[in-house]
C-alpha cells in the first residue's frame, strides 16, 4: 500500500491547502492595499487639482474593487450587510466598517475640505491594518497566522499604493525626489519586512507552503525590491522625462511584485497544520 | 455550570467509520460533509510503526477562534460550551472555515446529491438553509435539550446524546458534562492521560484524547 506524498487529502493528518479562499479573497487584499496605499500617498504629496481628485477616487476605486472581489466569495451575498455586526472581535467586520467611513473622508478630502485629508490618511491606514489583522486572526492556516504577516502586508498595501501613484506620475506630476526617496525607503523595509516574516514562519508551514513563498519572495527580493530600487536610483541621475518613465516603471514592477506576493499568500500557501498527535494510544502488554 | 465536552478513547477506536455515518444520518449532510470524521493515522518507519484512529470535529472549543473572526455574529458559544451557528444569519464568506484549526467547518455551495440526481430521501431531509454557509457539528444540541427537557441527562440516556456517541460501537466516544465531577467523562479524563489537539494554540478544546491509563507507568 502506498500513500499519496500530500498525505490523504482532506481525511488526513497531513497539512493540505485550503480551498476556502482563493484568488477572489486574494482580490480584497491585492485591492485593498493598493487603494489604501493609493490614498495614503496621494495625501501625503498634498497635491491639489484634478489629479489629486482623480488619484484618491482611483483608491477608492481599488478599495471597492476588492470588496467587490470578496463579495463573490459570499456564499450569501444578498445578507452581505451583516458583515457589519460583528466589530467588536472581528477584523472582517472592522475592514468593513473602515472602508464605509472611508468613503466620506476621501471624497471631502477630494473636494478640498480643511481637516479632511488626515481622516482619509488616517482611515486607509486603518483600512490596510485591518486587512493585515484579518489574515492574520485566521488560526487555521500556520503561513497566515504569524504575527509577521502584519508588517508585512501593511507596508506590501503601502509601496503598491506608491507604486500606482509613480506610474501615474507623468500625468498628476507630484512625484518629487523626497517622495521617491520615501518610496526606496519603504521598498526596503518591505523586503525586511519579508525577510522576517519568511523567518519567523519556517518552522511552522508545510513544505507546499515553504515552495510557494520562496518562489513568490525570489521574486519579490529581485523584481519587487531589487530592479525599482535601481530604477528609482537611475532616475535620480536622469533627465525629468526619462526619471518619470524610470520610476513609474518602478512603481509598476513593484506593485505587482506585493499583488503576486498576496495572492500566493493566499491561494497557494494556505496550508494548515494538519493533525499532529502528541501521543499515540498504548495498546497491549507494555515492555 | 455545566460544560459539555467529548472524550475519545484512542485506545478502542477501530476506524469503523460508524461515528461519521451516524453523524450524516442525524443532521443529513451532504456527500463530503463529515461533521464526525475518523482520521487514519501512521507513525514511524518499519518495523516500528504504530497506527491510530482519530475521531474529529469541532472541538467546540473555550475560546474558539472561529467565533471571534466572524463578521455576523452567526457563531456563537453557548454558556454550556457548544458552538453554535445561525443559518439565518451567516453570510457564507467562510472565515472561520480558515481560522478553526481543526478543519471542522465545511461549506457547500451547490446540492450534491450522494447518486447525481436527487433521492427520495435527500429531498425529504432537504434543508436549503445550510446551503452557501457554514456548517459544523453541533454536539446534536438539538437532542441534548430535548432531552434535558424531559429530565434526560447527556451522555448517559441516549435519547440525549450526540449519534455519534450512541452509534460508537466500542465506546470509545463518551459524552457529559466536565463541570460534574461524577460525570463520565470527569472520570475517564481523571483515570487516563490525555491530550487535546493543537493545544499550544489555546483554544481551549473540549473534546479530550486519551491514549494510556493515569495509573501505569508512562510508555512514551
């Protein structure tokens, strides 16, 4: 008789991916964070005009989009307003009453009223934490439950965010030197970020898991930190035109280097623990 | 108070997989369903090898982490310690299903009929309520108040205890009340050593393993 290398599927001891969540759950993350990395950034350019607007509106749009995503995992989408009731231990619930109270804070601060941009500050950052703590409040799955996955998806939601807001740089023009340097300063704590999480949690994921992240932060360290950091240094050297196109395509690489991090995360790590027994039954005459 | 909690036996339990048909037959699950499951375990390499029967489920746990990550409220631990859920109001975004480490909770989104089309018996139990939410065992809380109800005690009048429990054919399923000293499952908790699943996670399970006597040397 033999066994499967995977263990027994779904009836087995042996650590198994989940199928709860998949790439629409990965959307609210991939989604989220960058429309709340968007609006966090937009604010802190403090530009003003139409681009601004239209940069805070295209963060919303993210943050919709991601809720939208995960609304197609509901299984009963028609009672989706009950995802509300629960804030007080929740981070589902708490994500959600986030992105409501977000909504008013992004579009005062779009119409230029005084005092609104910290609220919209404050709330995307709110928003992107609690999408942090959601996953990691999910005790099932050993690779989400790290307190790692904190920091690491906070800023991951942070640099994705900056990311669209230097591909749009060409057009809203607010992309200064200190605000690029901000940008090169977050892409390396996210990959600190990485680093300890990916630390932290080797000891503790299935092996599936273990290939899935390493691929995933391969990838991140040389295409998601190492190439826009060169990129961004480049355009320091470059005329505007060229430092534009150098860091947009920066922002461009970077963000979709966080997004595949996620939905790796999520689709293809999710292992949980398995069964592991402490003891086994003592059966018979003992020697 | 009174706690309800599950004892299995690991020492009795032959596999036999009657716990998880019971279970299907009492709450009418559907095909994959198995809120009562008997995991089949192998340990070790040739020739020492040791295998194990391992009945799990809920665990209806102290603090249960699916409780507290629900958006809706749905799941809720009652003050004699079964989890619950309400149909009515769980939304199906299957949270808990991955923040319960004990894989018990199971969601189904579209019927799944055990031979294609609908039998007569799976359209007479049919319960559209369970569909697209989240579904787990209960501990058949419905039987357990019933029976209290009519003066019945759980885990020792069948009427109100859990069908997996009556259905175990070597009793290595016990279920009762851990707040009562003199309870069934006080005493084989007492007289054996016993472990809890995942327990460095604290959550505080209430279904016990016990895998040697309290009273004989250790053996491992």
């Amino acid at each position: 008789m033999s066994y499967p290398p995977q263990g027994y599927g779904t009836y087995g001891p042996d650590p198994w991916r989940q199928t709860s969540w998949d790439a629409r759950a990965a959307g609210n993350f991939i989604g989220g964070g960058m429309g709340g990395g968007l609006i966090v950034f937009t604010v802190l350019a403090d530009a003003s005009g139409a681009a601004h607007a239209a940069l805070l509106s295209a963060g919303l749009a993210l943050v919709g989009f991601g809720l939208f995503c995960v609304s197609l995992e509901l299984g009963r989408p028609l009672r989706a307003l009950n995802v509300f009731r629960n804030p007080r231990t929740s981070w589902m619930a708490r994500e959600a009453w986030a992105s409501v109270l977000l909504v008013p804070a992004v579009v005062a601060t779009a119409a230029g009223i005084p005092g609104a941009s910290s609220f919209a500050l404050a709330l995307a950052l709110v928003f992107v934490c609690c999408q942090a703590r959601l996953l990691q409040a999910a005790k099932g799955i050993p690779a989400w439950r790290a307190p790692a996955v904190v920091p690491l998806l906070v800023f991951s939601g942070l640099i994705e965010g900056a990311g669209l807001f230097f591909v749009a740089a060409p057009w809203h023009g607010a992309a200064t030197r200190s605000l690029q340097i901000a940008f090169g300063a977050l892409l390396v704590i996210r990959v600190v970020a990485w680093l300890g999480y990916r630390r932290r949690v080797a000891g503790t994921i299935a092996p599936g898991a273990k290939a899935a992240l390493d691929g995933a932060g391969g990838m991140l360290i040389v295409a998601g930190t190492a190439l826009p950091l060169a990129l961004v240094a480049a355009a320091g050297f470059a005329a505007s035109d060229v430092a534009l196109a150098l860091t947009g395509i920066a922002g461009l690489v970077a963000a979709l280097a966080g997004a595949f991090v996620k939905l790796t995360l999520i689709t293809r790590a999710g292992f949980n623990q398995g069964f592991a027994l402490p003891h086994l039954p003592v059966r018979g005459a003992r020697t | 108070m009174t706690r309800w909690a599950m004892v299995a036996d690991l020492r009795r339990c032959v596999g036999c997989q009657t716990c998880t048909a019971s279970c299907r037959h009492a709450n009418a699950t559907p095909p994959g369903v198995q809120w009562r499951r008997v995991l089949d375990v192998e340990q070790g390499e040739y020739p020492n090898v040791h295998r194990a029967f391992v009945p799990v489920g809920c665990q209806h746990c102290d603090d249960p982490p699916c409780m507290d990550v629900c958006p809706t409220t749905a799941t809720r631990k009652r003050a004699d310690g079964i989890v619950t859920i309400d149909y009515d109001l769980c939304i199906g975004c299957a949270y808990c299903a991955v923040a319960c480490p004990y894989q018990a909770r199971y969601k189904t989104t579209r019927p799944v009929n055990a031979y294609g089309r609908e039998m007569e018996n799976e359209r007479k139990r049919r319960d559209d309520s369970k569909r697209a939410v989240a579904t787990k065992c209960t501990f058949c809380v419905d039987r357990v108040d019933a029976g209290l109800a009519t003066g019945l005690v759980p885990g020792v009048d069948p009427e109100a205890t859990p069908a997996c429990v009556n259905a175990c054919i070597t009793q290595t399923l016990a279920f009762g009340d851990l707040d009562d000293p003199a309870s069934n499952v006080s005493r084989l908790i007492a007289d054996n050593r016993h472990f809890r699943l995942h327990e460095e996670l604290g959550t505080g399970p209430g279904f016990y393993y016990l895998w040697d006597a309290a009273d004989k040397p250790a053996a491992e």
